[in-house]
C-alpha cells in the first residue's frame, strides 16, 4: 500500500513536470527554452533516482 502511493506521487510528480515543460517549449520555441526543458529531465531524472535509493534503503 505504501509502495502505490509513492508509486502515484511519483506518476504526479512526472506528469507536473512534463506538463510545466511543454508548457516552457512551446512558449518559447528558441534553443534556451528546448536547453531549459532538457535540464528539467536532468532534475527529474537525477530526483527521481534519489527517491529510488531512499526505497531501497
């Protein structure tokens, strides 16, 4: 039970930061928005694998 709502924090947490990352892209289509969004992935990716150790642990 625990796992499932870290599980859906973790799904809700994704999709915010997708969402806020498009919405960045398309409002400025330039190479610093496109760097911006990338360097989202980099936080979440890096974020999300802290979460995973804390599990694991």
């Amino acid at each position: 039970m625990f796992n499932l709502q870290i599980f859906k924090l973790i799904l809700l947490y994704t999709t915010l930061v997708t969402l806020v990352g498009w919405l960045f892209f398309f409002l400025s289509i330039e190479s610093r928005g496109f760097r911006f969004y990338k360097g989202n992935l980099l936080i979440l990716r890096v974020s999300l694998n802290k979460i995973k150790i804390k599990i694991e642990k």
